[in-house]
C-alpha cells in the first residue's frame, strides 16, 4: 500500500513537472512567434506606410527623418531584447576604480598612479570566459616632482572562475599592450597582467567586485621614466575593484 502511494506521488510530480514544462515551452514559442511576425513589426511602426519624401534643397531627396529613425529605433529595441533573452548572463561588463603601484626598477622611484578600469567577459560556460579590458591612469605630479605620468592598458585573455556561495573566485591571465607617457614624452609596450580576485553576488544581475588583485608585466626599452633604460622589464601592483552587470 505504502508502494502504491509512493508511486502516486510520483507519478502527480511527473504530470506537474511535464505540464509546467509544457507552459513554458507554449508561452516561449508565443513570445518568439510575436517578435517575428508581422504584428510586433507593425506594433513597432514598421509595416507602415513608407515614409514620404521630402525634398532637401542642400541635399536633394531624403526620407522622413523622425518617423524612419523611430522605426529603425523600436527594431533595434526588439533585437536588443531578444538577444539579451538569448545570451542567459552569457555577458559580464565590469567598471570601477584601478590603483597601480608601478616600479620602473634600476634605482627610479615607484609611483602611486589612480584610474579607472572597464572590462568585458564573455562566459562560454560556468567556468571559462574570455574577457576583454582596458585601463587608464594618471598621476599629475608624480612624486611631487612636478612631471605628470599618464598609461592605458589594452588587454585580452582567459578568465575562469567558479561560484562558492554568494561568492565567485577568479583567475586570469591578461595579455596586450600599454601606451605611457611622461612629461609629454610616450612610448608604446608589451603588456600583461596575471591575477585574480572575488565578486560578491548581490542579485542574479549585479554584483560587487571586492578585490581584483594583480601583477602588472611591462616591456617599457627607453628611458622615460616608465622603464630603466637600455631594455628590461618592469612588475608592478595593481588592485582595482568596482561594479558587475550579468547580462
């Protein structure tokens, strides 16, 4: 009897469970077959009329430039969000603050440098994504000695990081280029950063990045306050944390 009564029961969560899958599958189709059809294109304004044309005397012939431009704006509104309902937090955009500690070496003072840094991650599955930044920072009197310092840092590479809790740990290797400047004289370098950091998950689209701790590599050859001269190489610090939106 206890056998037969088990069963029921699994047999009622088995009919929900295929009944609510049902619904969902009915109400996504409705959703798409509404985007596609010519109703959500009307909807938008865009099976209308063609716009008339008026003519231009500087230009010549020129279509109705408000109405054509709300049209093409409510199209991209329903690509937008019909790519945003495809991509299912596929995208990370991370903005905030950025430090640098940089240290050219050979004797030369390091500096304490204060930016801004953005980046963009595409997740190609829960552990692994590719993730693309960029990186300013800017020092007008470096060292109180009156010359200003100004980098940005133009870097691409993997990213893998696994989620713990409200919490989600990462590492990632970063390589590129960095264009900086002393005292208007500029050079161009390799680049690379190798770190990682924590964000904290407030909600399901937003979360805190706590620390982004990093090595920053740098391959900066003359003399300009940046490098040591003559070659070499150049490891400095670098912690920036902000603002993540999963899109």
């Amino acid at each position: 009897m206890a056998g037969q009564k088990r069963g029921c029961r699994n047999s009622d969560t088995l009919f929900h469970f295929a009944s609510f899958t049902i619904f969902n599958f009915e109400t996504c189709s409705r959703a798409v077959s509404f985007l596609v059809s010519s109703n959500a294109l009307r909807w938008a304004g865009l099976l209308e009329q063609p716009a008339q044309i008026t003519t231009n005397p500087n230009h010549g012939q020129v279509p109705g430039g408000g109405a054509m431009m709300r049209k093409v704006g409510w199209l991209m509104g329903i690509l937008l969000l019909a790519s945003l309902s495809a991509s299912a937090q596929k995208v990370e955009v991370f903005g905030g603050y950025s430090y640098l500690y940089y240290e050219p070496g050979e004797g030369i003072s390091a500096a304490n440098i204060n930016g801004g840094v953005g980046s963009v991650a595409y997740k190609f599955d829960k552990w692994f994504s590719a993730v693309g930044e960029v990186a300013g920072y800017h020092n007008g009197n470096v060292n109180g000695s009156g010359v200003s310092a100004s980098a940005v840092t133009y870097l691409v590479g993997p990213k893998v990081s696994m989620r713990i809790g409200p919490f989600t740990p990462f590492a990632q290797t970063l390589l590129g280029g960095i264009h900086g400047s002393v005292g208007g004289v500029s050079e161009d370098a390799f680049a690379a950063t190798f770190g990682g950091g924590v964000d904290w998950n407030v909600s399901k689209h937003f979360a805190v990045r706590i620390g982004q701790f990093e090595d920053l590599y740098t391959r900066f050859d003359t003399g300009i306050g940046f490098g040591s001269g003559g070659g070499g190489s150049q490891n400095s610090f670098r912690y920036s944390t902000g603002i993540v939106f999963k899109l």
